[in-house]
C-alpha cells in the first residue's frame, strides 16, 4: 500500500511538473515570438509570420478532430471563410459620417440602395466578436448532428464536407450584391479608429494572434486530456467497441466538431485582419486539403506538430515560390511525396519514436521499444527504479 501510494503521489508530481514545464515553454516562445522576432524581421516578414501563426489556429482544429477524434474533415475551409467575413462586414461598416454613401461601396456598384437586414447587427464589434466563433460552430455542430446521428463516418463523412465546401462556395460566389462575389471583401479602413493597415496597428494583430494561438493550444491540450481525452481516442480507435461500452459518439462528436469550427472561424478572422481580403477563394477544396496536410506533417494527435507543420509548409511555400516562381510546385510535391514515404507519423511522431531510438543509440543507450508508450509511463518508470534495484 505504501508502494501505491507513493506511486500515486510521484505520478501526480511528475503530470504537474510535466504540465509546467509545457507551459513554461509554451510563455518563453510566446515572449520570444512578441519581443524579440519583430527585431528580427522586416514588416513584411513579420505580416507573414502573423498570417501562419493564424493558419496554426486551424491546424489545432483539425487535429483536434482528425488526430484525436479520427474525423477526417476536407471542408475546414468553409468555417475559416465565414470567419472571416463575419469580422470583414464589421470592417466595410466603419465608413465615415461625411461619406458619400453609407453602404460599402461594391454595393452601391451593383444598386443596391439599402444595407441587406442581415448585415446590420454586424454594426456592433461585439456582436461580430461572437458571430466570429459562433456561425462557424453553429454551422459545424449542425452538419455534425446530420451526419453523426446517421452513423456517417470515414470516406462518407469525408465526401459530404467536400460537397457543403462545393455549395458555399457556389454561393458566396454568385454574391455579387450581397458580398462582392468572387473579387470578396477587402479595402479596409479602420477598427477602432485606427488605421487597420497601419504597421503599428498590424503588430498588434499579431500579438492578439499569438495570444488567441496560445489560448487554442491550451483548450486543445485541456481537451484532449483526461477522461475527455481519452474517449476521444476510443471514439477514434474503434467507435463500435466506444458505442457498446454505454458512451454515445454521437454527441461527444459534434461538440469537438463545433469547438474545430470556432477554431477555424478564429483563424478566419486573424487572417483576413493581417491579409486585408476574404473571398470565396479561401472555401475551395485545395485550401481545405491543404489544411489537413499542415497536420499530416507536423504529426497528428500531437497539437504541437499541427502548429509546426502549419509554419513548416507555409514558409516552404513562400520561400520556394520566391525563389523557384515557375517550379516551385514541384519542391512542394516533393515535401509532401518525402512525409508520406519516409515521416508517416509526421516529424513530431519520428522524433518521438525513430528519432529518440537514434538519440539513445548515439549516446550508448539504445533500448528494444516494441511498446513505445511504456518508455513515458511514470509507473513503469518507478517500477523500474525502485522495484527492479
């Protein structure tokens, strides 16, 4: 009994060491990304950065759903998209008082003499603040509830995100007067009176970026800890098995799928900020396959690799299309054909696993892992040092 209890109170003492370490480190790059980066980079650079620490927000979403849950979603860009037109209507809304018109422009383009009744509650930021989250959660927790409740799941589940990408995209293009259709929104002026394009106005967005990143990743890591967590994988790993145990999927499924939808519309809503532009552009499918790739390379069901393989890929992207214009496609073929072949779990899942086999054997200790979780058991670990000797 003694045994136990002092296993029960090291492995507790090592979570709360474990847990702050990883915030420690998670504040250190944080102050390291807000202070001292800007010193480093150019405007311009420093806009970039902000733009994928935003597209890092939706990557945890997708991990969320895909590397924890097993929902493979390819139409995330649906939720993002609306994000960002949800904060972009507020935006065309800040028109002087001695304009000539008080309606957007594009709109007075195309003859329209009154505001639509659906764009004025976007008038008020407050209301907007919650429209950013709750339209992309409420939209996904509703196509989730249609689908789950129908046990729809795998390629199938896959398929219909595709077609509802299809749809919204269709029609947000076919918007003109509504929502400039396919040229989007964009010309932005002021939020709170300051100049939105301003560089000082845009590294405050850049800091509320970080701040809302590191926010996400602390509602994921909350989530996919404990017993929550853990039924996630279950769900994940074999839903049937979850099902017959007296747990419904069913809902547990739709929450994590509408808290991934608010991420995206999050997401949505710092870009188009750091951007300038929201179109329908950003629904289409490759954007949303593109997401779940970020994940596949980072690693899944490891949040910090959702968040790595989103910075990885997009600054790939961009050096390469800068330096290589006319192939750089190609490169980035290449970097993903390299991931599947040779990272299957992405560089988070080599460096846990084939990674730290390549460190022990350089150091002279390198141990059969045929159960790799084993090696991070804090019981096994005290079983090992004091039940062994």
């Amino acid at each position: 009994m003694a045994a136990n209890l002092a296993l029960g109170g090291q492995t507790a003492e090592t979570k709360r060491r474990s847990l702050l370490l990883e915030a420690g480190i998670v504040i250190a790059i944080a102050l390291f990304l807000i202070v001292i980066l800007p010193l480093l980079l150019s405007d311009f650079r420093l806009n970039l950065m902000g733009r994928f620490l935003a597209l890092a927000i939706v990557a945890l979403g997708i991990d969320l759903i895909w590397g924890f849950t097993g929902l493979l979603s390819l139409g995330h860009g649906v939720f993002f998209t609306l994000g960002g037109y949800a904060l972009a209507m507020h935006l065309k809304l800040q028109i002087p008082a001695d304009a000539s018109s008080q309606l957007p422009e594009f709109m007075s383009l195309y003859g329209v003499t009154e505001l639509p009744w659906f764009w004025q509650p976007f008038y008020s930021f407050p209301f907007t603040a919650v429209a950013v989250l709750m339209i992309p959660a409420l939209l996904a927790g509703f196509l989730g509830y249609v689908i789950f409740r129908n046990r729809i799941r795998g390629v199938y589940f896959s398929i219909l995100t595709q077609a509802a990408t299809i749809i919204f995209f269709n029609f947000f293009n076919g918007q003109q007067k509504l929502f400039n259709g396919t040229n989007g929104l964009t010309d932005f002026q002021t939020l709170f009176g300051a100049k939105v394009n301003s560089p000082g106005t845009q590294y405050v967005y850049y800091v509320l970026t970080i701040i809302f990143l590191v926010a996400a990743y602390a509602l994921c890591r909350w989530i996919t800890s404990g017993r929550f967590g853990h039924l996630l994988v279950a769900i994940r790993d074999d839903e049937s098995r979850t099902r017959f145990t007296g747990y419904n999927p069913t809902g547990f499924k739709v929450l994590v799928f509408a808290i991934s939808g608010a991420l995206a519309g999050l997401a949505g809503a710092m870009f188009t900020l750091q951007t300038g532009i929201i179109s329908p552009n950003s629904m289409n499918i490759a954007f949303s396959i593109e997401m779940v790739i970020w994940v596949a390379v980072g690693g899944r069901a490891t949040l910090v690799g959702a968040i790595l393989g989103a910075l990885t890929v997009n600054f790939a992207k961009s050096t390469l299309s800068e330096k290589f214009p006319d192939i750089w496609l190609f490169f980035q073929g290449g970097l993903f054909l390299v991931v599947v072949l040779f990272l299957p779990s992405g560089i988070i899942g080599w460096l846990r696993t084939e990674g730290r086999n390549l460190w022990r054997s350089v150091r002279g200790r390198n141990q059969v892992a045929t159960y790799p979780s084993l090696e991070e058991d804090a019981e096994v670990e005290y079983e090992r040092q004091n039940i062994g000797d």
